[in-house]
C-alpha cells in the first residue's frame, strides 16, 4: 500500500480514496474508502516499521485467516493485501 496523497491509497495498481476514517487502533487505521468503479471498501492500514516479530506474525496470521474463509457472509471478505517493505 502506497499512500500518495492524503486522500488516496494505492494497493497493488488499484486506487482507493479515502472518504473518512472509521476506527483506529494500537498499529492500524481503518478508513471508508471508494475504488474507481465507486465500490465502497474498508481499507485497514497496520503500520509495522516499529512492530515487534510477535506482531508481524499476528497480522501475517490474520491474513491467512481471512484467505483461507473465502467468500462467506459471516465474516468480513479479504479482497487484497499489500505489505510496502
């Protein structure tokens, strides 16, 4: 994830903008975001420059989590992901 601007996100060639923030935690921002066919998305952003290991693996793990469910209406849809190194 690239943010370029203050109001759009970019993830792997696709462009989000940003309407507004939904919720903040410990490492992570989420935000109410449109894609350019002006689907609505929620965009969690984890900032790990600063994250302990047991941090990484936690949200590696979630990843894997949300990948492996697919597309069920009982938990949120993973649509992508994007760590910026």
């Amino acid at each position: 994830m690239i943010k370029d601007n203050p109001e759009r996100i970019l993830v792997n060639g696709n462009s989000y903008w940003i309407l507004r923030e939904l919720g903040r935690g410990g490492s992570s921002v989420v935000y109410s975001a449109l894609d350019s066919k002006r689907c609505l998305w929620a965009i969690k952003c984890v900032e790990l420059s600063r994250a302990e290991r047991h941090l990484m693996a936690g949200f590696a793990n979630e990843i894997a989590m949300l990948r492996s469910l697919g597309d069920t209406d009982r938990v949120i849809r993973l649509h992508d992901w994007y760590v910026h190194k």
